[in-house]
C-alpha cells in the first residue's frame, strides 16, 4: 500500500471489489484531505521570523515533505505564514496580499511579534497582533519559533483542515482613527547634556566642506536630540585614513531649519529624511525632504519628547484598553 | 553584435518591487521608472518594519535594552548587543575581564560567518530563481548555517538571538566540549568555505551576472556612508576592528580582504574571504581562551543601579554588514536620554538611488542582494 493509500485509510475505507478497490468516502473530507496535503504558502518574510522560516524550509527541517512549496505570488498560495512585526505601514500591503489570495486560505501568525507585538506593542508604529488586520488560524509562540516549532504549527493547521475545525480569530479595532490627537506626555525635557564642539547654524555648511577638504569624507551619521534649548543636531564624520573622527552640534533653538548638507555628502540624503520624519527639522536645499519610515500622512514626529510612544493613529492599531481587553479574552 | 540590439521603445513605464518580493532580502520597496528595459531613475520607499527601537529604548534600562537590540539585525545579534554594552562600558568606564571579552569576540565572528552564508545563499536565490539553479546554493548554505547554529544553541542555548552579552562582561562560559565541537566545526567548515569562493569565482554565469555590475567608486562609497564589505570591495581599507579597535582585537592575527573594482562580484568575493579570516579569529580564540571571571560587575538585584554619567558618548563596532554604533545621551539617570542606532545597512544602502539607473531591471536585484542589507536594521 502506498502512502497516498496509508493517508487515505484516515478519512475513508477501502472495500475489496474483483479486480479493483473501491473507496467510500464524503467528499468534504476528501477536500480536507487533498487541501491540506498541499499547502503552498506565500513566501513573504517581515523579520528575524522570516529568517527561521527560511531554514525551516532549507536543507536540515525539509518543508517539502509536508507537501509544501513556496509561491512567490499570493494567487498561487493558500497560505500566509506571518513572520515578523507587523508595522502600520506594512499592515495595509498585508490586507491586500491576504485578499489577493484565493478561498479557502489559511493564515499562521509565527513568532510573539505577530501574536501580540510583543516588547513593541506598545510602540506608535507597531501593531499589536496581526489579527487586527487579517484573521489568523494557529499561532506559533516563540522569539523566534524554532523550526520544530514551525512544523508542529504547520501539522497543527492540517489537523484542524483535515477535521473540519477551522474557526479564524479576528478582531477590528474601534478606536484608532479617532484618537488622531497626539496626546502630551510627562518625559521632562532636559537641559542640553553635550558638552561637544557646538558651531554655528549658519557656519555649517564652510565647516563642513572645510573638512571634508581635508579627507574628512566618511559621513557616518546624522541625528538629533530634544534638548529644553530646541533641538541638537549632531554629524559625525570620519576620515578613514586616519581613523580619525569629527563630531560636531549645532544648536536650532527655536528654529526648524537649518541647510542641507546632501550636496556634498551623497548620504546625508536619507540621514535627513530620517531626521525630518521623526524630528520634524527641514532641511533647505534638500532635493526630496519626504517622510521615510512612517507613512506620508502621519501626523507628528515620534521622536521628539512630547510625543507618546503609545500613540494611537491607525485603524489597525487598537486602543490600550481594547487591546487589553481582547488579549485576554483569548 | 551586441551594440546593434535595438531596444524598442516603449515608452515610460513605472513598476514597483515590493515589499513582498522574494528576492528584496525583506520589506523593501522599489519603484522603477524604466525606458524599455532599462532603469531610468528609482525610488525608494522604505519603514516597512520600523518599530522604533530608538523611542522603545528611552523607556528601558541600560540592562535591559541589548536583547532588544538583538532584534535588530536579526542575522548578526551579537554585534548589536557588543556594541550597544561596548559603549556603555567605555561610558561607565567598566572593564572587562579578559576572558569575557574573548567569549564575545568568539560568538560575534561565528555570527559573521553564518550571516555571510545567509548573505550567499540568498544571493543564489537572487540570481538563479527559487526554482532554478540558485535553490541549491541557498540549500548549501543554510546546512552550514545550522552547524554554526548548534554551537550556539550549546553555548547559549537559543539558536541565534544568544543574548550573550551584558554590561560588564557575558552571561555563559564556553566549555570544553563546546570548544572540541567548534574545533570539528573549523575544519569541516574550512575546505567547504574554500569551494564556495571557488566555485563562484569561477562560475560563469555567477561572473556575467555580477562583474562591473553596480559598480560604486570609492570616493561615492565614503561620502554616501558605506562601510563593511561594500565599502572594502571598492578598495576603502577600513575595518573598525582594526582602525578604532575593540574588544580584544588588537591582539588577534587576521587580514582586512580587499576589492579593487567595487562591483557586485567583489562585494561577494569579499564577504566569502571575510568567512576564511574569521575562522583565523576563530582558532586563535579557542586556543587561548583566558581563565578569570565572566564578569566585572558583582550580581545586581535592580536594573536601576547602573548609571552612566552626564554627557554624550558615540562608540561602533564592526557588525557584518559594517559599522554599527551607538551615540548615547545620559541623563545620569538609569534610561537613556537618547540613544541613536548608526545602522550600516541603513547607510549601505542609501546608495541605491545613485547606482541603479542605467543597469537593467534584472540588475536590480544583483545590486540590491550585494548591498546586503537587513531590514530590522535598516528601519529599526
């Protein structure tokens, strides 16, 4: 007897006939069978998830003896394997993906990050469980899930195709759009704390092209920091032959803006992208100053002081009290 | 011949890459403005998986705040948690028992080696399609990969997220019998590196699908921020290891390997001779692991104890993908003021807007794969 037959034996029963078996069975059960014996899923990774994910499907963990392939397209696969942080910005993309993929699909949230946000759901940009956004079937627990755990999950998911068992949790956040108010936090602003070289704002750009004559041409980051005084921003560049670094501040008081240096360092562009989408300074002369991690509508800059880590500015992104709630009601 | 190809003219044409797509190492989006086959100008769009590490860790203590740096570049965690203890070390100016720190330096090149083989594999995956001859490299790699793994479930018990390192020291010893296994690792492991270098080095699609493909100069490389391999296969000769050193670096014996044309294929060539010299690091190590304590810092019961003094303090260490540091504002209290993640992968691979256009639609993914780039690092 084959292993089909052996899988087969399960969900019906052979009867001898001369010259042939006959096989009875219902067919929801024979739908069940072959549904779930080939359970092709997505391959879409968000995080460190993802990497396990890859080895559970590489060499040593061998996910094809279940019957699985990867798809790289969501009309091809039935199921999403949820692997990594879900973020705000990528829970839309997820939505679609889920609905371009064709009934009966099947959903596993791997990894705490995708159950609950874990240590980030209390972050502004984090949501807290993918099943705010897409119903989810099993969850994997794990920082990150073993691969064994992967499978047990993913045996878990075909057992409960093969019984008929399927109920998907799912919850819709109420609140969300509403709170679009940043609310003020107690974090105390203090006096500045760097004791560093501070130059002019207006002297930025001579200073820096004067070094940068001087092989200074390692530009290694941009930042900034919320100081009672306005913010400071600081640049780090380095000559490489040397080993040598300058750091240099400068203080914007109660100004916003100060000069771009993307002209003469390639990289300052995405640096102050960054700075401008979570400080808020612009930057004159700046060829393309748009937001760069959250979404272009986003209301506020999360790095500044009085902003909330726990900020609520997405339909995705339940209140603390719903969150709560629906937590532990599983 | 191949200058009479006329590429027809189809107009403009806007397509978009991501950010679910196999081979965008993550949630990567790209869109390409394209003339025919041909790249004209891109855009990038990225923050899928920002999860604002730099706000989470204004809440924690200093204790608490390296297991979740190691979510940040999830293929190399180790060289998050060294760098973010390393700066608080010099800030505190808290020594480290010799012993602790060879224990560091062991894990974090272990983790160099299995991040470029993750780095490899996947760019098999890029060039050769999930289905087609790229597969197999991805396959081979990962069973090394998971050679590397066991030493460190061993050693820490959890597969790659170790936790091993803490302020003042590490948390787990290294054993005897862990140190005979990762002398069985060495040698298996060694001619195996070798073949892969050779067998890319030699293969011809490999060759044609990366020589002077996404060549980045190396006056671009310094002023864009590239550091790590991509910088070093453009012939910058810089490796934090060596020119700010770490750790106990300064008294190991490896070579800093070198590209010359600052192509694709250089890029990869220079991360696969990286592997050999961290095995160097690597056996230096195991065979003269000091005794002493694992720490210097006495058993704490309160994470609010350690309080680093006023000021403001920037210390990097090399990472795999380059340098990776931490610029720290204290307060004098236990949670930092501000504390800002340079992120190699996010600075590697802001060149991509600048090297892109003009190479073909099935260049971009040989590019981008060469950057390297981890997403939890990029976007933090």
């Amino acid at each position: 007897m084959g292993n089909v037959e052996k899988s087969l034996k399960d969900i019906g029963s052979f009867t001898k006939l001369p010259g042939a078996n006959l096989f009875t069975t219902s067919t929801t059960k024979l739908f069940n069978w072959a549904q779930k014996s080939s359970l092709w899923p997505l391959s879409f990774g968000l995080a460190c998830c993802a990497i396990e994910m890859m080895a559970t499907f590489a060499s040593r963990y061998d996910l094809d003896r279940l019957g699985m392939i990867t798809r790289a397209s969501p009309r091809q696969s039935d199921l999403m394997i949820i692997a990594g942080t879900v973020t705000i910005k990528m829970a839309e993309r997820i939505k679609t993906l889920y609905d371009q993929m064709a009934s009966p699909k099947w959903v596993i949230a791997a990894g705490s990050c995708a159950i609950s946000g874990d240590h980030y759901r209390h972050i502004y940009s984090v949501v807290p469980g993918v099943d705010w956004v897409i119903p989810v079937d099993v969850y994997v627990p794990g920082c990150p899930p073993r691969p064994e755990d992967f499978i047990e999950g993913i045996m878990e998911l075909q057992n409960l195709i093969s019984n008929g068992k399927i109920s998907p949790t799912y919850n819709v956040s109420t609140g969300g759009k509403n709170q679009i108010d940043i609310k003020k936090t107690k974090t105390k602003k203090q006096k500045n704390l760097i004791e560093n070289k501070f130059i002019n704002k207006n002297e930025l750009l001579n200073y820096a092209s004067q070094y940068k004559n001087k092989d200074f041409l390692y530009l290694k980051f941009i930042t900034a920091t919320d100081f009672e005084e306005g913010l400071t921003l600081t640049y780090v560049i380095s000559n490489t032959k040397l080993g040598e670094d300058m750091e240099f501040h400068v203080n914007l008081g109660n100004s916003l803006e100060i000069d771009s240096l993307s002209e003469l360092f390639v990289g300052a562009d995405w640096q102050e992208r960054e700075i401008y989408d979570l400080f808020g300074i612009s930057f004159s002369g700046h060829p393309n100053l748009k937001r760069i991690m959250m979404p272009e509508d986003w209301i506020g800059h999360p790095l500044k002081k009085e902003y909330d880590m726990d900020t609520h500015n997405s339909p995705y992104r339940p209140t603390r009290e719903e969150y709560e709630s629906w937590k532990t009601k599983l | 011949m191949e200058d009479q190809i006329v590429e027809k003219d189809f107009g403009d044409l806007a397509i978009n890459m991501g950010p679910q797509h196999p081979a965008t190492h993550g949630v990567f989006r790209l869109k390409l403005y394209l003339q025919g086959e041909r790249i004209n100008k891109i855009e990038a769009f990225l923050g899928y998986l920002h999860r604002g590490v730099e706000k989470l860790t204004e809440v924690l203590d200093y204790d608490m705040i390296p297991p979740v740096l190691e979510r940040d570049d999830y293929l190399s965690p180790t060289s998050n948690s060294l760098g973010f203890v390393n700066t608080v070390e010099k800030m505190c100016q808290i020594e480290v028992p010799k012993k602790a720190s060879y224990i560091r330096v062991l894990v974090a090149e272990l983790q160099r080696i299995s991040s470029h083989l993750v780095a490899l594999g996947t760019y098999g995956l890029d060039l050769g399609g999930s289905l087609g001859g790229g597969a197999s490299l991805f396959l081979y790699c990962f069973r090394e990969r998971e050679k590397i793994l066991d030493i460190m479930e061993e050693l820490t018990g959890t597969r790659f997220h170790t936790n091993i390192n803490q302020i003042g020291g590490v948390r787990y010893d290294v054993k005897i019998d862990v140190i005979k296994k990762i002398n069985d690792l060495i040698k298996y492991i060694r001619p195996i590196l070798i073949e892969y270098n050779d067998v890319i080095s030699k293969d011809q699609i490999f060759i044609k699908r990366t020589k002077s493909i996404g060549v980045i100069s190396a006056q671009l490389a310094q002023e864009a921020g590239c550091s790590g391999p991509v910088a070093r296969a453009s012939g910058i000769n810089f490796d934090i290891r060596r020119n700010q050193t770490y750790e106990c670096y300064d008294e190991l014996d490896f070579d800093i390997p070198l590209g010359t044309n600052g192509d694709s294929y250089d890029r990869t060539i220079v991360r696969m001779k990286e592997n050999l010299e961290s095995l160097k690091i690597i056996e230096q190590i195991i065979n003269g692991i000091p005794s002493g304590d694992l720490s210097s810092r006495k058993p704490f019961k309160s994470a609010k104890l350690l309080k680093p003094p006023k000021g403001s303090f920037y210390s990097s260490v090399e990472s795999p993908r380059g340098e990776l540091g931490f610029f720290i504002v204290s307060d004098g209290s236990s949670i930092p003021y501000r504390m800002k993640i340079r992120s190699p992968s996010f600075s590697n691979l802001s060149i991509i807007e600048k090297i892109l256009p003009g190479n073909f639609v099935a260049d971009s993914v040989t590019i981008l794969g060469s950057l390297d780039p981890v997403f939890g690092d990029v976007d933090r």
